[in-house]
C-alpha cells in the first residue's frame, strides 16, 4: 500500500494551508464597510475563499493557481505571516489562526 504524505488534490478540490480566519456575518460586515462590498480593495497578499469561507494569507496550495508550494517555512517567516494578516485585517493577532484543508478550485 502507498500513503501520499503531499498534498492530494483532483480535478474540484485543493488542499491548502492559510494563515486567517473564517468568515461569519460579523466579520463580513466588518470587511465589507472598510474594502467595499466584493472585498475589491483587499490589501495585496490576502485573498478570500470559498468553501470553507476564509480570508488571509495561502502559505502552500496543492493547486497550480499561482500559490507558491511550500513544504516548509520557519517560525520567524509564519510570525510575520500572521502579523501581516492581522495588521491587513485590523483584527487582534489572537483571533488569526493557521488553517488547513481542501476548497473548491
């Protein structure tokens, strides 16, 4: 039997690991007064997906879209990933955390 220790992915899912938060109506309400409605005016480096509804900052994707895949990254690098998404979202750094799983691609 094989394991596969990388990220799995076929033609309708991605797997990802992003350092940000989900979306909930507070937050989108939040976001959506200071960017505008669509989220057009995010600040460069932070994106917003779908299923799961997230918005922060990819540090590896399983996809060819773009994302840089990473296998590892150091403490310092993450600390300034989640500096970033904090100070970009105007949100207290203890409520960005690092997830992963697999969207819709």
């Amino acid at each position: 039997m094989k394991l596969k220790c990388d990220f799995v992915t076929n033609s309708s899912s991605c797997s990802f690991v992003m350092v940000g938060m989900e979306l909930n109506d507070s937050l989108s309400d939040k976001l959506k007064q200071k960017f505008g409605e669509d989220f057009y005016n995010l600040p460069k480096g932070i994106d917003v997906i779908s299923e799961p509804d997230m918005i922060g900052q990819f540090i590896a994707s399983g996809s060819s879209d773009g994302y840089d895949d990473v296998s590892s990254i150091d403490f310092v690098k993450l600390r300034e990933v989640f500096d970033f998404v904090s100070q970009s979202l105007e949100v207290d750094l203890s409520e960005v955390k690092l997830h992963s799983g697999t969207r819709m691609c």
